[in-house]
C-alpha cells in the first residue's frame, strides 16, 4: 500500500478501476478530514455530517465504478461539489425543521456535554476552533459557505465558483466580506486566536 500514497488522484481512480480497493482507501485517507469538515461546516451536526459523508462517498464510489467520472481536474473538487450537493439535499428535506434555540439564542445541541480530554493544549485547541467555527456560523449563508469551500476545502475560487453557480468575482466578493465580518466578530467578542 505504501506504493499507492506516491500516486495522483488519477492514477489511484485508474488503480481502482483495476479492482484494486487499496487504491480507493488511499485516496479516501487522503481527502476525508477536508471533505468531512467541509459537510460538517455546513451541517453543523455531527451525526448527520457523518451520514452525509458516507453517502458522499458511497455515491463518488458508484460513479467512479460506472466510469462515469470524468478527470477534469482535481479528485477533492469534484468530491467536495458531491459532498456539497448532498448537503444542499438534506436542507431541502428538511427546511421544515426549526433550531429549538434557548431565549438567549443558544443551541440545545451545544449544551450536551463534550467527551473530556486531559490534554490542557488538545481542549485549548478545541476552543479555538469552537470559537471559530461559532463565528463562521453566525456568517450569511452565502458568506459561510464561501469560507468553508476556501479555508476547509481548499478549493479555488474558479472551484468554487462553478460548484456555487456564481462568478469568480461574486465569490471572491462573498469571500470578502466573509473575512470584513468575521474580523468584525472576533474584535467584538475580544477573542484570541492563537
């Protein structure tokens, strides 16, 4: 296996094409955090984010094995615009559903206690990213979704702006004031990120 991680994303598609499953776990190693991160951006749930993730790759699975997908690029683009389809599914199926927030505006769900951790610098870390991801949150739709494709999914802004259906300046326009807001939040909130 130690052979495939020096291949590109085609050659693994290529291998796996070949009936060797190796090739896919290597290439699902290599972009499941940046995938899963961006679902659970947009999902801000946990357990649907972990759903959503399987049926990404299950899907990107059967598409690869009916040779339907086309090299046109990068592997983690068009993983990400099947990862972000599926989420934009889930919000269809279920637009009815109502955040049951606290009067202060808090989540329920953010109340449920977290798995402790002993490591002081691990749960530090984890607060900044909470805090982060807090702000991200509280972003315009359009705005966050920009952030996440960019800073966790890595993607460009040509990437982004196909899969959103938008033009490069739009992006980079929503980019932008993603960043204005998110600066304006963490001056606000007196946080530190470090």
């Amino acid at each position: 296996m130690q052979l495939f991680h020096q291949l590109s994303d085609a050659e693994l598609i290529h291998a796996f094409l070949q009936d060797n499953d190796e090739a896919l776990e290597v290439l699902v190693n290599r972009y499941k955090d940046k995938i899963y991160t961006a679902i659970y951006m947009l999902v801000k749930d946990k357990y649907i984010a972990e759903d959503i993730f399987q049926d990404a790759f299950l899907k990107m699975i059967k598409t690869i094995r009916e040779r339907r997908y086309a090299e046109q690029g990068k592997f983690l683009p068009w993983a990400i615009r099947v990862a972000h389809n599926l989420c934009m599914d889930h919000f269809r199926r279920t637009r009815q559903n109502i955040p049951v927030t606290l009067a202060d505006g808090t989540d329920i769900g953010h109340l449920l206690p977290a798995v402790a951790d002993n490591a002081a610098e691990a749960m530090e870390k984890r607060q900044v990213h909470a805090g982060v991801r807090h702000l991200v949150e509280q972003l315009p739709e359009e705005q966050r979704e920009v952030i996440i494709m960019r800073m966790y999914g890595d993607l460009s802004f040509k990437e982004i702006s196909d899969i959103t259906g938008v033009s490069i300046n739009t992006a980079l326009g929503r980019m932008r004031y993603a960043l204005i807001n998110l600066r304006r939040m963490i001056t606000e909130k007196q946080m530190v990120l470090r």
